[in-house]
C-alpha cells in the first residue's frame, strides 16, 4: 500500500453569506494560494484535481466547471467531481495516489447555502417517491431521530446541551466561529424549541464556505511537508434510505466503516466528528467506540459553523493540522451525507518520528 498523508490544509471562514457566485471561486481562490505559499509549489505540480459540491445548491447544472476558474485553464488538469461532501472528494484522490499514476492531489469543496432555501434544497436528497412528497427537511427528520432517542432513554436533553458547551468552548479561539464562548446547559435548556425537541443549540450553524487539501505519496510527501498527517486507513458506508426500516438511534454504516479503519482500536487523541446535531454526535461517539482519552472536536466542530458540502472535509482538514501542527499524534477523522447520519466516512491519521 501506497503511503499517502495529508500535506496541507487552507478553508474559507465561515459565514452567513458571501456575495459571490455559486461557484465558488471567490472563496477558493485565497485557500489555493495559501497552500500554494506554504508548500511552496505552483498549480503545475499538482498531479490530480477533486472536488466536491452540490449543484442543488448552486442552482444550476455543471457548477462544478466553473469552478474550475478558481484552478486555471493552464496547464490542462487532471479532474473530477463528486456530487457530495468534499471528504469523499477526498476518497478518490486517495484511490488515484495509491494507482501510482500521481504523487499529488488537491483536493477541495465549496457550498453557498445563503443562495437559495437550504432546508428545501436539502429535500432533494430524500427519496423522491416515498419521502420527499412528505415535506420533510434535514432539520424534521433530526428532530425526529432526537425524540426517539430521548423517548427510549438513548440520551438526554443535557447529555445533548452538554455537547453544545463543549464545542462552543473549544472554538473560543476561532475568529470565523459562528458560535463560541462559555455557557451553561441550563442556559441552554432555558431556550425555546425550534422543532421539538431540537433547540438552537442542537443545530449546526450553515455556512457559506470553502476548505482545500493537498495529499502526496511516499518521499514526495515528505519533502513538502516536515511532520505529514499519514492516512493509514479511509473507509466509507451507506445506510438504508428506508428511514422507517432504520432504527435512527444508531449509524451502522459508520460502526463498519470506523471498525474497517481501526480494527477495534480507537485510542485516538483527537476526534474530529461531522455530526450536524448535537445527539448525532452522541451517536457517533457511541458507533466509533470513542472513550473519554479522546478529544472531541478541538476545532470546534460542525456545531460552532457547518459550511455545506466541506464541512466533512473540513474535519480531516482539522485532524490533520492537529498533527502537522505536533498537537496530535493519532486522529480520527468522520464525515456524513444525507440526513439522519444516512452515509458515513472514517479516516484515521498518523504521525511518524
């Protein structure tokens, strides 16, 4: 097996809205030069190009061509696109890196949700015979898998608010954080519902936004990167879209695609988890088999700022910078598609003496 590391991590901040295009050049542009400055290469070194977006999103067909402005039309690119989160992006470039074919790849994923209606949009998702005639949007269906929780005794409304907390005191240090500093579950749980039972807190803020990544192989990533973040295994799984055959308290896909991964052993110092509501990430610290040594979402996570369709790339962006950085020497990386943790993606992340 190839050795493949992440080299370089850049993203967008998170805000509300840009007034850009759909395409998101704009928010690309500044995160390609900065990989470019920090890894001292041109667009010409790169091997492979991928990326991930949602024309859903930007409202229109092929959106993911004019992104291709952010890159240039010279020298002609080696690209591909996937209709998804950028971490799976990030999937296939790894396939390409381990064909021999490229030492490099960039990768990278940009999403304006302040374009058009995004819990509308996001219905587009669903099944389009059986659920999505029904009205539903992201937000219900979480709502609906946060009341069987609770109703069964899965978790609690302050085991949920405690989540919050913690991811809002972790981003206290991030200028682009749509939600940070310190606060109590009471103050919390004194808040009104949004959809019953989720409140503000349960959600993840939706951002506009934009994150980049460079992978290499073998002495290629060494020489550009002084202490590379090794991925040592990336795997993911899809559930059922049959969400009334599913029990929603859990996430088989991602019990298998962590177990592929780490072979039952997750001693990880940190864990960045996709998780867009605060139970979710209940969830997935249960399927991953996370313990208490492991940090959970130091960047601050999805709940502190969710920019749509790199916000999963984001965390292995995350992960990855922890190890570069020495902060780390182990890592997990997750990210979801669809609703209610219906696809999963695990990575794990290594640093090497």
């Amino acid at each position: 097996m190839t050795d493949i590391a992440v080299v370089g991590f850049a993203h967008a901040p998170h805000v509300r809205e840009t007034h850009g295009t759909t395409n998101g050049v704009e928010m690309l542009v500044p995160c390609f030069q900065a990989l470019y400055e920090k890894l001292g290469i041109t667009k010409s070194d790169i091997g492979f190009w991928c990326s991930g977006s949602s024309d859903y999103l930007a409202g229109r067909a092929f959106s993911f061509i004019s992104a291709i402005d952010a890159i240039g039309a010279v020298p002609p690119i080696n690209e591909s696109h996937v209709e998804m989160d950028a971490a799976w992006a990030l999937y296939e470039a790894w396939v390409k890196l381990i064909t021999g074919e490229v030492d490099t790849a960039l990768v990278y994923g940009f999403g304006k949700s302040s374009a058009g209606t995004l819990r509308r949009t996001l219905s587009l998702q669903l099944d389009p015979y059986l659920v999505a005639p029904l009205g539903l949007d992201s937000v219900s269906l979480a709502g609906l898998q946060a009341r069987i929780g609770l109703d069964s005794g899965k978790w609690t409304a302050e085991q949920m608010a405690e989540v919050a907390v913690q991811a809002r005191a972790a981003a206290k240090n991030r200028p682009d954080a749509q939600i940070s500093g310190d606060v109590t579950i009471e103050e919390l749980l004194a808040q009104p519902y949004i959809a019953d039972p989720l409140r503000t807190h349960d959600c993840a803020p939706v951002t506009d936004g934009a994150a980049a990544i460079v992978l290499a192989s073998g002495d290629r990533a060494r020489e550009l990167c002084e202490n590379p973040a090794w991925l040592t295994g990336i795997e993911h799984r899809i559930d059922s879209p049959n969400f009334g055959a599913a029990d929603l308290t859990s996430a088989p896909s991602a019990r298998a695609a962590a177990h592929a991964v780490t072979g039952g052993d997750t001693s990880f110092d940190i864990a960045e988890l996709h998780a867009p509501f605060t139970h979710q990430e209940l969830i997935l610290r249960e399927e991953i088999g996370l313990n208490g040594n492991t940090s959970i979402n130091p960047s601050g996570g999805p709940l502190t700022g969710n920019p749509m369709f790199s916000g999963g790339l984001e965390r292995i962006g995350f992960a990855a910078q922890a190890i570069m950085d020495g902060k780390a020497g182990r890592a997990l990386a997750h990210a979801t598609g669809g609703a209610v943790l219906q696809q999963n993606l695990v990575a794990v992340l290594e640093g090497r003496n």
